[in-house]
C-alpha cells in the first residue's frame, strides 16, 4: 500500500469500527498562542480531552497535517521531516486499552500488512514514588495478541533509554517498560513535568524493526528506544487516566480517554520495508523532479535533497493554510523553510528559479484527499515563487561574504552584520560556515542577541529625538 491508500484505509477502518470523521484543524492553531503551530493530532482535540462534550460524539479520527519547526535540524536524515500527516483516533471516555491496542494491531498486519514479527512494543515501567503503578493491563493485552499470531512475547524491563543503549534486545523479547522519559504523555513531556490539572498517562509506543544490519553502532545497542536506526516508531497509543492535584500527587481520572497518533510517512516507510521516509509515495516523487532538474542522483545529493522536499512541502501546506514568509512568527519560520531550501539548492546547480517546477508536483500529490490544496494552488505557487525571486537576489552576496570569513574566526557581530545589512539570517550564515569549515565563536549567539539589542535602542532613541524636535511634535 502507498501512503494515499494507507491513510484512506485507515479513516475507512476506524469509520466502520463507530469513529465519526472530522475534519482537519487548519496547522495555524485557533485560540491557542502557546505554540506556532498544530505539531500533533491531538492539539486542536485538547479542550475534549480536558471534558468538553464533543459534538460528533466519543470516537473520532481523522488524518491531521503537523509542523514541528523543532525538528527542522533534523532533516536530512532518513525519517525526520518538519511537516508529516497524524494518523489520529480518539476515545472520549468510551473504548480503553483493550480496544485501542487491538485495533491498531489488527490495522498494522491485516490491513496495512505489517510483518508481526517486525513489531515492538513500549510500555510504562510505573513510578512508586508517585504512586503509579506499573502498566501489567497493556502489557498483558499486548502480549495475548503477538501470542494469538503465534510471535513470540517476551518481556523486558529496560527503564531508561542509556540503560537500553547498554543492554540492548535479547532473543524473544517483544514487550519493553521504560520509565517516566519514555512511555509517560503529559503537555509537559514527561512524568516529572507533567502540569497541575492536566490529563495524563501512561502511553504505549508501537516500533517497526528494519533489522540488525541498520543498527549504527555508535548509538550502542539496538532497542526500541534507541536512536540507532534499527527501530522505527510508527504509532504512539496514549491512556489518559491520571491527573495532577495540586500537591503534585496524582489521582485517578473519572472519565478515562485514548489519544492514538500513528506517522503516515512512518507507516508508509515501514509499508515498502524502507527505513528512508523520503521513498514513500508522498515524497518520492519531490525527489525525482529535483534529479530531472539538476541531472544529480538523490544517492549523491541525499541530504539536500531530502530537506528541499521537505521544506517545500511544509511550506507548500502553510501558503495553503494562509501563512506568508514575513520576518515574524509563522511567517519567520516559514521563510526560513523557503531560504535553506533555496541555499540547498545552489549546491545541487540550481541557480534558477524551480519553486514553480516543485510546488506543483506537491500540490498534484495531495489534490485528491484535500481539496483545499487543488483550490489554492495557483496563489500558492505565485506566493513562493515571489519569495525565491526576492531572496535569490540577496543569496549570492551573502554567500560571498560568508565565504571571505575562510581562516578568520565568525563573531557574533560578524553575524549580525550580515543579517542587519544583507538581510542574510543567521541560521543560514552559520550552516554555511560550518558547511565551509569556518570556525565561530562559541559566544557568536551573546553576540548577537546583544548587538541586535544596541539596535533596537538606537532606533527607539531616533524615533524619540525626531518626534520631540519638529514643530509641534510633528514625526513626518
């Protein structure tokens, strides 16, 4: 199955198991300031999951379209991507564990068509400190179904991810605890963390293992939560039953919900038995075009390649969702997908302007499942193009004189300089320095948060000079 027939597959399945459809949430979050944009499926389902009565009912799906712009570093290898689709079910107070896992389970190997034998499974290791107990109910339904497909189900307690680096998987083992780092959810990212009055709990975490032979050994032994590449995680089952009281203890929530998110690209990866999300249906095609329009290979060019797709797809849904590249907020970010993936593509020979060669091939991608996409796509094709255009004309300056900093050490104002006076930013001065092997000093950023404040006084003072010395405070 490819990634459009997963993701239908799946809003099919969970529609015939009673879950109601709701639409997408736009990535621009409403009436939620804390964060720049929808980075899970369950973010614009908070204020149900708190108690609100939803009006479609107690089980929900849909497929949500995410922005992480904290992963945005990351992209380059071969299963980080800033922009990715959330597979998502919910169960307000209805279905618990039992239903949740087996329905994931039954959708990863009989639909999807998933090896058994490849999966893993993460559990919550308990907390006594806290009163939590360990989590024996996932476990156990977890070990019935890989025993009633004949896989075998042993159990290991890892607790946390170094003591996993250490140990590593041993024959027959399917079901690992970790502790509160690794398989607790809670808005504040972990146990400890965990905000007074929140919903939370502990999650159970569903792995596809490529193999031994993907293991890079400089991670230490391969586990499930480990970054070393042999496992992938595809789905993320959280069992909300807890809340925090104010004396920081928790207790046991009257109404208990699922929060389930399942990596379309992941899923989709694992689908084709392919550790590199950018072979999959919904990206792979990105990467052709880019080597019919350069002449290089994706193998030689891998990395630029991966975060041209990337970036331009992420900016392709925000243009379709309203965001415009501005020096603020969204916008900023957004600009800055649109810049690296313009600096990446000098390397690959591409001096030309290409948005209006990629954007199009990612908006054919997505036309069919979201509308909004096909209806948008010619302003938003106009948009980014009008950004390339713009920035290309600043783009070899800067390169340039980045490029005179070679045997000299790259100060925080060296930095600022080229951002205030050449409109060049910082993240791409320094990914290009350190693409040149130019050194930068390890207080560049002190420097340039406190050259940029000395501007800003300055122009506040001048602004306060002119209006108070022109007749009649007149600023024209």
């Amino acid at each position: 199955m490819d990634a459009h027939e997963i993701r239908n597959a799946y809003l099919d399945f969970l529609e015939r198991n009673g879950h109601a459809l709701i639409t997408r949430a736009p990535l621009i979050p409403r009436g939620d300031t804390s964060t720049l944009f929808n980075g899970s499926g369950m973010q614009a389902l908070l204020p149900y999951l708190l108690g609100e009565e939803h009006p479609d009912g107690r089980r929900l799906t849909d497929s949500q379209p995410c922005v992480r712009a904290q992963d945005i570093e990351d992209v380059g290898d071969n299963r980080h991507t800033t922009f990715f689709e959330m597979l998502g079910n919910w169960s307000l107070g209805d279905y618990f564990k039992e239903t949740q896992i087996r329905q994931f389970f039954t959708f990863l190997v009989d639909i999807v068509g998933l090896d058994p034998e490849r999966i893993s499974v993460t559990c919550f290791i308990g907390d006594p400190a806290n009163g939590i107990p360990r989590d024996d109910e996932a476990a156990s339904i977890w070990a019935s179904v890989f025993a009633e497909r004949g896989v075998s189900n042993g159990i290991a307690e890892i607790g946390s991810q170094a003591d996993g680096d250490a140990r590593g998987v041993r024959p027959g083992e399917r079901i690992f605890f970790y502790d509160g780092g690794e398989n607790w959810w809670s808005r504040g990212g972990s146990l400890e963390g965990t905000p007074i009055g929140d919903p939370c709990g502990p999650d159970s975490e569903v792995f596809y293992d490529f193999g031994p032979e993907y293991q890079d050994p400089s991670y230490g032994l391969a586990h499930p939560a480990s970054d070393g590449g042999r496992f992938m995680e595809i789905g993320n089952q959280v069992f909300m039953q807890y809340r925090r009281r104010e004396d920081g203890s928790f207790e046991e929530l009257a109404r208990r919900n699922v929060d389930f998110g399942g990596g379309l690209e992941r899923i989709a990866a694992a689908a084709i038995d392919s550790d590199d999300v950018f072979r999959i249906s919904l990206l792979w095609p990105i990467v052709e075009r880019l080597q019919e329009l350069t002449g290089k290979r994706y193998e030689d060019e891998t990395a630029a390649m991966r975060i041209i797709a990337d970036h331009l797809r992420g900016a392709t849904f925000l243009a379709v969702d309203g965001v415009r590249p501005s020096n603020k907020e969204q916008g900023y970010v957004m600009r800055r997908l649109l810049r690296r993936a313009i600096r990446l593509a000098l390397s690959l020979d591409l001096h030309e302007n290409f948005f209006g060669e990629i954007v199009p091939v990612i908006a054919g991608l997505y036309a069919d499942d979201y509308p909004e996409v096909a209806a948008a796509r010619d302003e938003v094709v106009a948009v980014l193009v009008k950004e390339e255009q713009s920035f290309r004309r600043t783009l070899g300056a800067g390169l340039q004189m980045v490029q005179g900093y070679a045997g000299r050490v790259m100060t925080g104002h060296d930095v600022f300089r080229l951002s205030d006076t050449n409109g060049f930013p910082k993240e791409l001065t320094i990914e290009e320095a350190g693409r040149l092997g130019i050194e930068v000093a390890p207080d560049w950023e002190t420097e340039f948060a406190a050259a940029l404040a000395e501007q800003r006084a300055r122009s506040r003072g001048a602004t306060h000079l002119g209006a108070a010395g022109l007749p009649g405070g007149d600023t024209a």
